[in-house]
C-alpha cells in the first residue's frame, strides 16, 4: 500500500521540479525600452512635426528592439512641452526623451537637469548652461552663420539686409549674422523682424527694397517664407535670399515664387557619397513611398543613436561622456563638450526653385 502511494508522489515531485526548472531557467523576456516623443504634431509646425515623427517611427521599425515610442503633442507650445515632458517622466517613466526646436530646448533643459532624464534634441539651439543630460544632434545655428557670413561676404556683396521670424531662433540668427558679418568687413544697412502670425509682407518687403542691399539673410517658418517670397516676387524684388538649412525644407513651397538663394545643407542633400544615407534614402522610399527630407533623416538618426546606447546601458550621461564622434548618413559628426553635435555642411545654390549645385563648404574642426 505504502509503494502505491510512494509511486505517485514521487513523480509529483518529478513533474513539480521539472516545471520549476523550466520557469527557472526560461530566458527572460526583453525589458521594453520606453521613448518619449514631444512634437509639434498639430498647429503650425504640424507638418515639421509629422516628418519628425516618420524618422523616429522608421528607426524604430528597423531596430528589431522592443520599444514603445510614447508621443506628446505640444501643438508648438510651451506650456505644453512642460506638461508632456513631467508626464513623460512621473507617470510614464521613460529611458529616454526626443523633442526638437529651441523654444523647447529653452523651457525643458531645467526640467532635464532636475529630474536626470536623458535628451535628444534636434533643431535646436541650446542655451548655455549644464548638458549633463542632453545631446544636441543638429549643427548649430553658428555654424551655419560662419559659413554664409564668409560666402555672401566674399561672393555676393557687403551690403547685408536681416529679416528674420521673432522668436529665440530668429533673434538668435539675426545677432550673430549681424556680428560676423560686421566682423568681415561688411554692413547691415536693413534689419527688420516679424511676427510668426504675420500674413501681410507688402510694406516690409517695401522697406527692404528702398534700402537696396546686396542680399537679404532671412530665418522664416514655413507659411511666413511663403508670404515673404510671394510679395518679393510681387514687388519684383529680385535680390538673394541667404539662409540657414530650415528654408531649403520649404523649396518645393515656395519654388514658383524663390528669387536665386543660397541655403545651407548637410553633405548628404548634395550628392556625396555615403553609402550610410543611400542605405537609408532606399529602405525609406520602400517604407513611405517618398524621398526623406532633412527632418526625417535628423530625427531618425538621432533616434538610432539612443536606441544604440540604451542597448548598452541605461547609464546615458556617463556613455554619451565618451560619445565623441559618429559616422552616420550625415558623414563624421564631431560632438564638442557641450554635448554639441556639428555636421559637415555646405551652401547650395537655388535657381528657378531648384538645387544646382555647391558653392561652398564647411568642415567642422575636430
């Protein structure tokens, strides 16, 4: 009786010890990494945002990584990027945040530094102060303005007129245009600013062309560089537009309406050979069924760069201490101690709406 009874027990214990065994040493499922997005993904930048949001999107698909992006949309708004960025942290508790723009960069990096939450930005300028937590993966507007300052001065002319949106960007580009320009040897004879909502450019494109400048440097946001194109060409002011890499975004916008200009572009918009970014233009195109634009090749490669560190270490400050350079679609990106990304650059001239060719270059000095 007592065997009959042993019998069974025994290969209880055999089944329970083989089921504790399994559950034991089963592999652990994957932590899922958890991405904070903050976007303008309606308003006025929603179109910017919406390309934002392709480039992190398409990293993502591509990482074979489980993660979980979590947007917030901050519809270009302070308030809202203060708002979308605590909840990001205290309630969804990400690894890590990407937003874009310097109005943004400007209100969040205190957030950032108290609550020790890593950041990537793009299209942004950083204020000075302690980049502890962040990364900033665009070249700065200084970089851009070094270049353009150097060709307009020595391939267009030296009388410079600034006309430029008044936000922290616009003002930020405007100051050092007029300071390296003036450097150079050259003269602001107009500076002018305006308003984001503005629709009626006529009488400051009237100001602007009584004062015959060489060329104008302008920094615009997309419906104004549409108004202002659109009433230069009314008022048939045929002078150079100088600007940052922001305008060439808007080509195809303001293509029926663009005087000759001449914008900044990263090397990749201008044909060199990457094999980095072919790789990209073509499994893009195969995703979206469309060319990628600077937008959504920046916010893709910046959302690979914290996928790459957060397969590593969830330590991001300490690893991006290290995280000195980085050859990507955009070329050998240079990372300064500010956590300051500077790209290859070059200034493309724009004819007739269209993109013909290089006419100058920027190498950043490791």
């Amino acid at each position: 009786m007592k065997r009959k009874i042993l019998i069974p027990l025994a290969i209880l214990v055999v089944i329970i010890a083989a089921i504790a065994i399994y559950f034991t040493q089963k592999p652990k499922e994957p932590e899922t990494i958890k991405i904070g997005a903050i976007l303008p993904l309606t308003g006025d930048f929603s179109l910017f945002g919406g390309w934002l949001k392709e480039g992190i999107d398409f990293a993502v698909s591509s990482s074979n990584l489980p993660v979980r992006v979590i947007y917030e949309d901050n519809a270009n708004q302070n308030a809202k990027s203060v708002s979308s960025f605590q909840k990001l942290v205290k309630v969804d508790k990400v690894n890590a945040v990407i937003t874009a723009r310097t109005p943004t960069a400007n209100v969040l990096l205190p957030l950032i530094n108290s609550h020790k939450v890593f950041t990537i930005f793009t299209f942004a300028d950083l204020p000075r102060g302690d980049k502890k937590y962040i990364l900033n993966y665009h070249f700065p507007i200084e970089d851009e303005i070094t270049a353009l300052t150097e060709f307009a001065f020595k391939k267009i002319g030296k009388k410079a007129a600034i006309l430029t949106v008044n936000d922290d960007f616009g003002r930020l580009g405007a100051d050092l245009f007029e300071v390296k320009f003036k450097q150079l040897g050259g003269v602001v004879i107009y500076k002018d600013m305006f308003s984001q909502v503005i629709a009626d450019f006529k009488p400051i494109v009237g100001k602007l062309k009584n004062s015959n400048p060489d060329f104008v440097f302008v920094i615009a946001w997309e419906q104004n560089f549409l108004s202002l194109t659109k009433s230069m060409k009314e008022q048939n002011l045929s002078i150079p537009i100088v600007g940052p890499n922001v305008l060439s975004i808007y080509i195809p916008l303001v293509k029926k309406y663009l005087p000759l200009s001449y914008f900044t572009v990263s090397f990749y918009d201008v044909g060199k050979k990457n094999p980095h970014y072919e790789e990209f233009i073509e499994l893009f195109k195969k995703r979206f069924g469309k060319e990628p634009n600077m937008v959504h090749a920046e916010s893709y490669e910046a959302t690979v760069i914290i996928l790459n560190a957060l397969k590593k270490t969830k330590n991001l400050s300490t690893y991006f201490d290290n995280f000195k350079q980085y050859e990507g679609i955009f070329g050998k990106i240079i990372i300064d101690q500010e956590r300051q990304a500077h790209f290859p650059l070059a200034i493309v001239e724009v004819r007739e709406g269209e993109k013909k060719g290089v006419v100058w270059e920027f190498i950043p000095n490791p």
